[in-house]
C-alpha cells in the first residue's frame, strides 16, 4: 500500500514541485495540499495522510502550531509530520520537534534524499539521529530557557523504573541500543525492549521524542550531563 502524503506550504510552487516529486514514486502518493496550518489541519484530519510534510513559515497558523495540533489528536496518532526547513533558525526547529514532529529535511536537499524522508517516517523511525536532536536541542536550550516540564510529563516520568530512568538519560544523551547495552551491561534486545516500554509509558512515537522528554523532564542537561 502507497503512503499517503499531505504536502503544506505557503508557496504553489513549492507545493507543485514537492507533489510532482513524490507522486513521482510508485509507493508513495499526494492525497492533498495545504498553503497554510489550519488549512493542514483540516485536512488531515479529513484525509488521515500518513506523513504531512510540513512547512514551519507560513501566515496564520503556523508549521508549529500545526504540528502541535496534529500530535495532540487522538485520531490522528498514526500521521507522522517531517518538517520541510531552510535549516536557518535552530530554534524553529527545536520547538517543531518538541510539538511532535519526526524529523526534519532542507528544501534545498538532494530530490533522493526527501524521498527517502517521506520513507523512512512513514516507516515509524525519526529522520535524525537521537545524537543529531541533542545537538540541535543543546542549541536551542543554551539559548533560551527550556520550557517546564508539563504535568503529563512529570507523571509520566514517576512511572518509570529506576533502570528505564538510567535508559531514558542514554536515549536523550544521543546513545543507541548497542551503545546502552554496552553501558549498562544488557543485552541489545534488552536494551530495544526498555526503550519501547519507555515509549509507550511516556507517550512518545520515536526515538527523538525521548530526547526531547529527557530534557523537558531535566534528566539530562546540555553538554551532555545528567541530573541521575
């Protein structure tokens, strides 16, 4: 089955060369486009797309906005968002990754390259490496204050083991499975088992949405450092 492609931007010739591209491919497919947020929003929620790519500049409601909206709906838990950015304000996109997104691509990248995007978030992983989202939050965060951990969150926080604790500061620390297990002396697969129960219990789609919890929640800090 084709995934099914919401494409929002502002700009019609983005949007037509973006839909162009993608249609282009056998298994993935356009269902419908967006110039603005809310307009994204409706239909996505008419639609159901699999992935919105998403633009963050756009008047009204914004990319974020957008993405925040999306993630917060209970019906629309299986749309991943992929943020289409110039890569000019880190903080633009750090916020779009805190509302939910799965990642993010440069308009200017390789045609390939946004194919394999669309791809690989429709296939449920996040585009960017953990390592890459602690980067770019660790900029964002020595820039303006992090935002307070919601209660959600704290709650969410408090069900988890001491072990998942100590797996959820290496997630947010840019650590892989392989390199937890080694660190904590675990199996691989063990490793892989705890980071999905940490998902779930904190409510998070991927690995990217774990960093940022762990530095909302103040497990981790930039630099690296942790608070355990």
């Amino acid at each position: 089955m084709s995934a099914r492609v919401l494409v929002v931007d502002d700009q019609a010739l983005i949007r037509n060369a973006v839909r162009a591209l993608v249609d282009g491919e056998p298994d993935l497919d356009v269902v419908g486009e967006a110039a603005d947020g809310l307009q994204a929003l409706e239909l996505a929620r008419a639609l159901r797309p699999d992935v919105v790519l998403m633009d963050i500049r756009m008047p009204g409601v914004d990319g974020i906005e957008a993405t925040r909206r999306i993630a917060a709906d209970p019906e629309l838990a299986q749309v991943r968002v992929l943020i289409l950015t110039t890569f000019e304000d880190d903080e633009n996109v750090a916020r779009a990754l805190q509302a939910g997104a799965s990642g993010f691509i440069g308009k200017a990248t390789d045609p390939d390259a946004l194919v394999a995007a669309v791809r690989t978030v429709h296939s449920g992983d996040s585009l960017l490496s953990p390592q890459a989202t602690r980067v770019l939050i660790e900029r964002y965060v020595r820039s303006a204050p992090a935002p307070e951990a919601s209660a959600a969150l704290v709650a969410a926080i408090a069900t988890l083991t001491e072990r998942e604790r100590e797996v959820l500061v290496l997630v947010a620390s840019g650590r892989s499975n392989d390199e937890i297990a080694a660190g904590l002396v675990i199996s691989p697969h063990t490793a892989k088992t705890h980071v999905g129960r940490i998902m779930v219990k904190l409510d998070a789609h991927d690995r990217a949405q774990l960093v940022i919890a762990g530095y909302e929640a103040g497990l981790v800090r930039p630099g690296g450092g942790s608070t355990t």
